[in-house]
C-alpha cells in the first residue's frame, strides 16, 4: 500500500456477517502492546459494557499509573503474578499464581457476563509452560459468542495468533532504555 498517495478506490471488503466476540492479539517485542489494550477496555468502559483486566505478571498490590487510572473509573483490575520471572525468589510459586490466576480468569470468560476481557502479558506464562497451552486455546476457543477478548505480550503462540480475529505485532525500532535512560514514571508505570 503507497502510503504517499490518497487511495484511487475503496479497498475490496468482505461482506459483513453477524457481529460477534472478537479475539485480539497485541505481540511483539515493541511498546504499547498493553496500553493497546488498556485503550479498548477504557472505550468498552465508556460505552457502558463490563470489563475486567487481569495483569498475569502483576503483583495484586501493584500501582502503576494504569491502576490508579482504572480505580478512579471504576474499571476492575487485578494483578495475578508476583513480578517479573527474573525477580521471583521462587519461579514454582509464581508458576502456581499464574495456574490459580488463569482459573479465575477463564471463569469469568466462561460466564459470558462481561463485554471485554484483558488478559495483559498472558505470553509470558504460556511461553513458561506454567500454563497448558491446549486449554487456554480452547477456552478461548469456546468462548461465548459475545466475549471479547484481548490477549497481550511478546512471543504469542501460534496456536492463538491462528485463532485469533486481529493480531498486530509491535516492533521495536529503537527504545530509549537501550541508550541509558531509565525507565520514565508515567510513561512505563
């Protein structure tokens, strides 16, 4: 596609079928892969539907700008994790939150009672094989019809990246950590 020139013609469409729950990707080794997320779900919130985020590498008391954002509009969040793997004191137990975790959160899926939900940095704990990979590919899957789900993180399995409806892979072209500067309060937290 020239993207230095106004199209001619409309791009051919597909017919449009019924509308349904729609499974969304956001993979990658670039940023923005969660705020991505972030940014459906506070739309879905404001459109008035039920949403809830679960954060898979997130500590529950977790409170990033994001968590102060959602808490003050009421959007539910709720960190599954206990940090990042390279800072766990033991990978089993964190393996075992992601496992009690990933329950909860295909429950809620299952009960079909919220518009749109956020599994942030899911990848993470299917790439570790703290997750059963065959499950999560089914629960989502059979999800009921009106789910909208949004998976993120680096290294998305094929097996979900060939379910899903939308994928968009974040690349990284350059990153200002990598030139020494850290990590900037309201920008990564």
């Amino acid at each position: 596609m020239d993207l230095q020139s106004p199209p001619t013609e409309a791009p051919q469409q597909p017919e449009r079928t019924e509308r349904r729950g729609l499974l969304i990707v956001n993979t990658g080794d670039g940023k923005g892969k969660s705020t991505a997320a972030f940014g459906l779900a506070l739309r879905a919130h404001g459109r008035g539907k039920a949403v809830k985020v679960y954060q898979f590498m997130k500590v529950p008391s977790a409170r990033f700008g994001e968590h102060r954002a959602f808490e003050a509009l009421g959007v539910p969040v709720e960190g599954l994790g206990d940090g990042f793997s390279w800072k766990s004191k033991d990978l089993e137990h964190s393996a075992e939150l992601a496992r009690q975790g990933w329950a909860r959160a295909a429950a809620l899926i299952n009960a079909g009672e919220h518009f749109l939900v956020v599994l942030d940095e899911i990848t993470y704990p299917l790439i570790y094989g703290w997750l059963p990979l065959d499950d999560v590919v089914q629960t989502l899957s059979q999800r009921p019809r009106d789910v909208h789900v949004v998976l993120t993180g680096r290294d998305c399995p094929p097996e979900i990246v060939a379910i899903a409806d939308t994928v968009t892979e974040m690349r990284k072209v350059k990153h200002a950590y990598e030139a020494g500067i850290p990590a900037q309060r309201g920008i990564e937290d």
